[in-house]
C-alpha cells in the first residue's frame, strides 16, 4: 500500500476561505459606498433646487420692494432712473390710474405693463415701459445666473379708495417666465409673491379753512385777501388759534350772503389747546420725521437762495411732498403745481416772496421757535389751495388765499406713500 503525504497539497490551499471573505467584504462595503453616494448626490440635488428656489423667492420679494420705492418717486426714464428733464411721467403715472373717488383703476395699456429688474453683480439693470413703450427692454448678461423679477398691479375687484395688488414674479435665473423675449430658455426656479398696498395719504384730514392758524395772526396792516366760496366748509376764510390782529385791510370773501366778520374764527379752542406736534399729527395722520423720510417725500435744503432748488424739486417730483428746510426766498416768477397735480409744500422756516408767485396746492408753515413769517415784498403771490401755520404768524405784503376743495380732495385721494397693508402678503407657485 502506498501512503501519500497531503501536507504540501494542504499548505496551497491555506488562505483561500479568507480570501473569499475579504471579497464578499470589499463588494459589501461597494454597495455601502455606492449608495451613500447616491444619498449625497441626491442631497446635493436637493440643496441646489433649495438654493434656486430661495434665489426666486428673494428676487419676487425684491420686486415687491421695488414696486414700492417706484411708486414714491419722482419722473423716470425707461430704465428706471430719475430724469432730470421734467418731462417724463413718474412710475405711479404710468402704471397706475384713479378714478374720481381715488379708486385705482387699469386703463388703456396699463394692465400688460411689466417693469422687469436683473439683479447682477455689478448692481441691478431695469426696464420701466411706457404705455407707448411696449415690453421692457433689457441687455441680458454673458454668463451668470441673472436672477430677475418682473412686477404688475392687479384693481379687479378692489372697490376700496387707495388700494392695489402688487404681484411679483421672481426667477433664479433669466428666463421667459420673468422675461419673454429672453433666449436662455426658462429659468431654473420660479416664484410669485403679492401684497395689498394701500395710500398713506399725504393729506390725512384737509383744512377746512383758507388760512388755519394755531397761535396768534398778525396782518400788519396790509391787505391780505382771503376767499372761502365752499358751502361744505362753511365758508370760513380764516381759522386761529390765538386773536387776529392788525386786520382792517384785509379783505375777505366768504360763501354768498355771509359777512365776511362772520367768515372768521379766532380763540379756537380746539386749536389752542393742541402742541405743535399735535397739530402735525392732526393734518398728516403721523409725526413729522415719519412724514419727512417717507418715500413719496422729498427735501430740500435751503443755504440761502433755493428758488430753483425748489421749483426743480416740485417739476420733476410731481405728485411728491416737497419739504423745504428754509428760510425759503422766491425771487423769481413761478408757478408751482397745477389743479390736477397740486403741490403739499411744506416749509420749515420763514418765507419771502419777491417775484410773482402761484401755487396750486397746501402751503405748510412751521418755524421751530414757534412763530412764523411770510412776507410778499413785490409781485402778486396766489395760493389756491388753502395754507396752514404751525404756529403764530405773521404776514406782510398782500398775498392771495383762495380756498379750493378739488385741490385738498386730489392731494388727500391720490398723493402720499403706498405701503404694505399687515395680513395681505401670500406667496404661492407662478401660475397658481
């Protein structure tokens, strides 16, 4: 019998059942590292639609803040930037229209205006069509994601006096849902968002006389006409505070069959009793440095002669309050507003006209020191409108007050900032 000796047969096969092992190991931890990584790409997927969902998000809010920085500006061009001519309409002229009782109404070509931003990293580029403009025009970039959004204004349906939807849309990128004639397609992400936007009136409670004064009123001796011929106002020419004084020239006129003498409140108590800010607060429905930093308001600081400064100021920002940091000296001929787009001139100083001036509007007095001054010293001044004084006045020269309530209800209806109405902002998916 022969015996064969295995034990070199059995050294070649030590190993092999860890070798099989380590394989099946090795194609574990494959599958293992395959699918986190298809967890990862899958997450960093997710993250990216996250971030262009957000970009769209914040590029339709953008448009909403646009919107209403637009709304309270002056004249514009078709890109959007201030002009400087005064002959072009302002943002709120063409996009938007009121009727009689202040109610915004879309007429004529208005409904399809689309005012269209690309935000880019050297700053934004806009588009403000005119009715006669047609679809906004931009330049698109070379390369970038452009976020863009486009905005419109929505009256159907809303009947309340000062009122309009703002819808914006917002885009991750340029594309045809922000931009038509755009040619990369359409954007990676898109969102809207819209809000009810109501008129914080630049006029919250007009006068109800020609010349309000809180303290004393002193005409000098000179003739000052003043005129009431509105029967809803009761006719009164003139309404202070404190006694009128030195008023045997003056020459006022109130509603038919009313003597002048009865035309006229002095001691008003209701008057008297208010503060300064009070009474601020009482004509504009909110104190006086909300008032002044509103976006439908602009300054003007005066260093001495600012005629121009100010006649500039109200020809390119029509519709706007026109704060005037005075004294104010107007010694050139001038006609400041018109009865359909009056002037709410508000003057923190003493006045002096030497020119022949005409203002369509309300003419607001206050000095800090609590007396003002308005002195006419040549010319003919005539204010249509009404004028009110902070404090005490006193006038000399013989300056014209017409009262005229189609000015205060157009200043009061359709002048002032539009801003967001609390519980009306929604945002949902473009084309919901």
């Amino acid at each position: 019998m022969t015996v064969f000796d295995t034990a070199p047969f059995r050294a070649r096969q030590r190993g092999a059942a860890a070798l099989l092992v380590v394989v099946v190991l090795f194609f574990i931890l494959a599958l293992v590292t395959a699918y986190a990584g298809r967890n990862l790409i899958f997450e960093q997927r997710t993250s990216v639609n996250n971030q262009r969902a957000t970009q769209a998000f914040e590029a339709a809010e953008s448009g909403i803040d646009f919107a209403v920085s637009q709304l309270g500006s002056g004249r514009i061009d078709a890109a959007c930037q201030p002009d400087a001519s005064g002959t072009l309409s302002t943002f709120r002229q063409r996009m938007l229209a009121q009727d009689a009782g202040g109610v915004f109404v879309a007429s004529g070509a208005q409904p399809t205006l689309r005012p269209t931003c690309m935000l880019l990293n050297a700053g934004g580029t806009c588009s403000c069509p005119g009715p006669s403009a047609g679809a906004p025009v931009l330049a698109e970039p070379v390369g970038g994601l452009a976020p863009t959004f486009q905005v419109r204004f929505e009256t159907s349906g809303i009947t309340q006096p000062g009122v309009v939807r703002v819808v914006s849309r917002g885009c991750s990128s340029l594309g045809t849902q922000c931009y038509a004639a755009s040619t990369t397609g359409s954007a990676d992400a898109v969102a809207e968002v819209s809000v009810l936007l109501g008129l914080n009136s630049a006029l919250a409670t007009p006068p109800t006389a020609a010349l309000t004064v809180r303290g004393a009123l002193n005409f000098n001796g000179d003739a000052v006409r003043i005129s009431n011929a509105d029967p809803g106002s009761r006719g009164v020419t003139i309404d202070a505070g404190g006694a009128l004084a030195n008023s045997g020239n003056a020459v006022l006129s109130s509603t038919p069959g009313t003597p002048a003498a009865d035309s006229v409140i002095t001691a008003d108590p209701v008057l008297g009793a208010l503060t300064a800010e009070r009474m601020f607060v009482s004509f504009f429905g909110m104190d006086r440095t909300t008032y002044r930093t509103q976006p439908a308001a602009i300054q003007v600081t005066c260093s001495g002669d600012c005629d121009t400064a100010v006649a500039n100021a109200i020809a390119r920002n029509p519709g706007r309050v026109v704060w005037v940091q005075g004294p104010l000296t107007i010694d050139s001929n001038r006609v400041f507003g018109s009865p359909s787009t009056p002037v709410m001139l508000v003057v923190q100083g003493d006045l002096t006209v030497s020119a022949n001036l005409q203002l369509y509007g309300v003419l607001y007095l206050f000095d800090p020191s609590g007396a003002s001054s308005w002195a006419t010293t040549a010319g003919s001044t005539l204010v249509q409108g009404a004028v009110v004084a902070e404090g005490a006045l006193s006038m000399q020269g013989a300056p014209a007050i017409v009262f005229d309530p189609g000015v205060l209800a157009t200043i009061n209806r359709t002048q002032g900032s539009l801003v967001r109405i609390p519980g009306s902002w929604r945002d949902f998916a473009a084309g919901s």
